[in-house]
C-alpha cells in the first residue's frame, strides 16, 4: 500500500457559549506510508479533534486534509478509527460488531463472517465470538474495536489513546499485539497518546503538540531498531528528550 495523508494549515475553531474558541491551529504534517506515527500532547490540545477530522467525522475550519491527492471530505473505509472510549456496539456480539463496517459496505454474508474470523484471530479473540461488549474486559473490548476497525481493510488506522482505559500489564501486552498487527497488515498508523512511555515503544515518528490551541511544536525521528526493549539507554534518552519537550510546552502555557 502507498497511501500519503496531508495535512496542509488545518486550524480548527469551535463556536462556544463564550465565543470563537481556536482548538488547533495551522497544522502542517506528512505522514509516509506505512509509518507508525504517534501525536503526543496535552489534554485539551486537540489530539481528539485532529483524527476525528482525519477520519472525516468533523471537518477543518481552514486548511486541508489530502489523501492520495483527494481532500478528505467524509468518512471513509480507506481509514478506520479505534476511539478513546470503549465504543462497541453494545446490543451487537463481538462478531457481529466486527463485521459491522463490512454490512455497511454490503459485502457477501459468508464473506463478512470469513474476513471477521480473520481479525478476530489476529487480535487474539478466540472463543468470544457470540459474547457481548459487557461480558468483555476492558482490554478484550479494545481488541474487538481493533478488529472492527481493521476489517475493511483501510489504509490508514486512526487510533485514539485505545489503550488509555486498561491496566499497565494489559497496555503492555496490547501495544506488543498492535506492533504485530502493523507489521503483518503494513498499515499506516496515526497513533494518539499522552504516554511518553507509549510513543517511545510505538512510533517510528513522534509529533509533540502545545496547549491550546494545539500546534505542533515538533517531529521527532524515532530510529531505535525495533524490536525495542523500554529500559534499554537509547529508550531513555529518547524518553528524556520528549519530557523535556513536553515539561518546556507546559511551562510556556503557564506564562
Ligand atoms: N464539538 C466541540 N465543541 C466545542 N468545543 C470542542 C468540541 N470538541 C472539542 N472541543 C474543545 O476543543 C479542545 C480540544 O479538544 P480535544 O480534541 O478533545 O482535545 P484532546 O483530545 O487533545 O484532549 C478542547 O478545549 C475541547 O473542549
Ligand atoms: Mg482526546
């Protein structure tokens, strides 16, 4: 897959109670295929809004998203988004919530339950097939929402702090799985977080963002060879650079 994502001066403003309020402003990125990208940075800079404009779910007050050339102008199957809450469809089994973005596309029945057998097993679901969201944990759910989103097959998977809600050992686990996952599908990743630890572990390519109105400050290379191991020095220094980065970020918002 060669899918190139653009964004070109995306700014962003919301009309609120208290007037005009600026969430992002003058976003320039590029993101290569295949990368795995990680945007890191505070609550309330904007990291929500930016996917969800990049998934074609709100769109940039100024400013452009290209995909392949086309300006993203609505959803589409070519990018698939895991949200920060857990966000099955509750009435629907872990199957059925798979094959959901297959039914909207009106792909064959036999053929949606084939593709979701697929990516339940490669996100490790065995036997959970005919459960619901409420008799999943916390990181099962995410698996599922992985799976859902992985299943049409999009170039590019948006993912926004998915593993936010669950336990230090069950992140651990899932973040190795996604590696995984993204190596085998070769899919280009935009990868929210607001772990440090996380985006070290994850990204090829780190971009650190400032307060509002979120901006981004900068885009660090990630090269360590993978696969990584989180104490190792270079993981470190590299973790050293990017709190530095953030700690200097807060303390300008706070001038
Ligand atoms: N639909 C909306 N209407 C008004 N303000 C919004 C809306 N969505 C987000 N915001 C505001 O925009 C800012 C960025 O929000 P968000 O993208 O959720 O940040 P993050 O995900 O980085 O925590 C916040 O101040 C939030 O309150
Ligand atoms: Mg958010």
């Amino acid at each position: 897959m060669n899918h190139k994502l653009e964004l070109r001066n995306v700014t962003k403003t919301f009309s609120t109670e208290e007037g005009e309020m600026m969430a992002l402003e003058d976003i320039n990125i590029e993101v290569k295929p295949n990368e795995f990208l990680c945007i890191i940075g505070p609550s309330g800079c904007g990291k929500t809004t930016l996917l969800r404009m990049i998934a074609g779910l709100d769109y940039p007050s100024s400013g452009e998203i290209i995909l392949d050339g086309d300006r993203v102008s609505g959803p589409s199957p070519d990018r698939g988004m895991v949200f920060q809450e857990f966000s099955l469809f509750p009435w629907r089994t872990v199957i059925k919530n798979v094959t959901f973005g297959l039914e909207i596309l009106e792909v064959d029945k036999h053929e949606q339950y084939r593709i979701a057998e697929r990516y339940r097993e490669l996100v490790g679901l065995k036997g959970f097939e005919n459960r619901y969201p409420y008799e999943l944990s916390g990181g099962m759910k995410q698996r599922v929402a992985i799976a859902r989103a992985l299943a049409t097959d999009p170039a590019i998977l948006l993912m926004d702090e998915p593993f936010g809600s669950v336990d230090a050992q069950t992140r651990n686990i899932l973040q190795e799985e996604l590696l995984e996952i993204w190596k085998r599908t070769k899919k280009t990743v935009l990868f929210v977080t607001h772990s440090v630890d996380e985006a070290v572990y994850l990204a090829d390519r780190v971009a650190v963002m400032s307060a509002r109105p979120g901006c981004l400050v900068k885009c660090l290379d990630n090269a360590i060879p993978r696969p990584r191991k989180r104490t190792s020095v270079e993981v470190n220094e590299f973790r050293e650079n990017l709190l530095m980065l953030l700690s200097l970020e807060r303390s300008k918002a706070c001038i």
